[in-house]
C-alpha cells in the first residue's frame, strides 16, 4: 500500500491540497521543517516534517474518525475532487510512516488523530485510536486563529528529495500548474 503509485512527493502533497480546496479553503500553507542531521563530520539540513494548514470548514469527531481509514471518504459530489476516501491515508503513507491530523472543533478544542505505520504493525489488533483532545504544538508553527485543521506528516522514509528548498521549488511548479484556477479566482 505504501507504494502506491505517486509520481512524486509533490503529487501526494497535491491530494492534501484537494481536500484543502473540498473543505473550502481560502487559504492553504504548505511548511516545510528541516533538522540537522550527521553523517560522520558532515553536517546537512534534511527535511523532518511537512505541515499542510487550511483555515476550510475542518471536520466533526466522526469525520475525523474516519479520515485515516481507508475508503471511508465523503462520497462522490459535483462540488468535491476527491470521493473515495483514499487520499489523505494513501498519499500520506506513500511518503511518511506517520500522519497526524488536528482539527478544530466549533468550541474552539482542537481534536486529533494519527496514523503510525510502526504502531499499526505491534498492534494485536488491527484498528484506529479514536480522536482525542490534543493542541498542536510544534515550535516551528504558528497557528492563526482562522486555521482548522493541520495535517503533519513526519517519519519521512519515502521522499523523493531531501531538502524542503528543492521540494519547495517542484511544488512552486506543480501545485501552481494545478491549482491555477483556484489561484486565478482567490
């Protein structure tokens, strides 16, 4: 499942963009965190987190549930891209071992959900941990009142670049070659 068939980062990092767009956002950020990494003397910058925030209508606890299971999608509509559930879990896996997924509630409480590919393997039982109460709190964000949900995807064992400068600039072309009407209307 994990190689699923993305040409590219970019290209799984564009199903997120769509729901974004489905759940009617007027504002998406893409950010990209390096970490310094050793490899004996050498020292390097690699990319360690990727976040995706829209400020879009964000999801109920049953919504939110269900966002990491498979084929449990909002179902096919003229207003939406996607219908069958797979993006978010499928392009996220294709690049990380681990999804996380805030989303905040109406009162103002943020609710969150993950996906780790190591925990679902020492599992006895396959399943999902419900949604609990949890801010997102990572120090190299700062999250805007008007954001509902984020989306980080870390454990970045498939990627097909190593710096967030080149993933940067393959998304400055792509994402803007698909999005281009979207960005064109506002």
């Amino acid at each position: 499942q994990r190689s699923s068939g993305y040409k590219s980062t970019v290209y799984a990092m564009a199903e997120i963009v769509d729901n974004s767009v489905d759940a009617e956002s007027t504002k998406i950020d893409i950010v990209f965190s390096e970490k310094e990494h050793y490899t004996g003397q050498r020292r390097r910058n690699l990319l360690d987190r990727i976040f995706f925030l829209d400020n879009g209508k964000g999801m109920n606890e049953e919504t939110l549930n269900s966002c990491l299971t498979f084929a449990e999608g909002a179902g096919k509509s003229n207003s939406r891209i996607g219908s069958f559930g797979l993006g978010l879990p499928n392009s996220s896996i294709s690049v990380c071992s681990k999804v996380e997924v805030f989303s905040k509630q109406n009162n103002g409480e943020w609710l969150y959900v993950f996906l780790d590919i190591e925990n679902q393997r020492n599992r006895t039982e396959p399943g999902y941990d419900k949604a609990i109460k949890k801010t997102p709190e990572f120090p190299e964000l700062k999250i805007k009142k008007d954001i509902k949900t984020i989306i980080v995807w870390s454990e970045l064992d498939k990627l097909d670049v190593a710096k967030a400068e080149t993933l940067m600039e393959r998304c400055k072309k792509l994402l803007g070659r698909i999005y281009r009407y979207k960005i064109e209307s506002g």
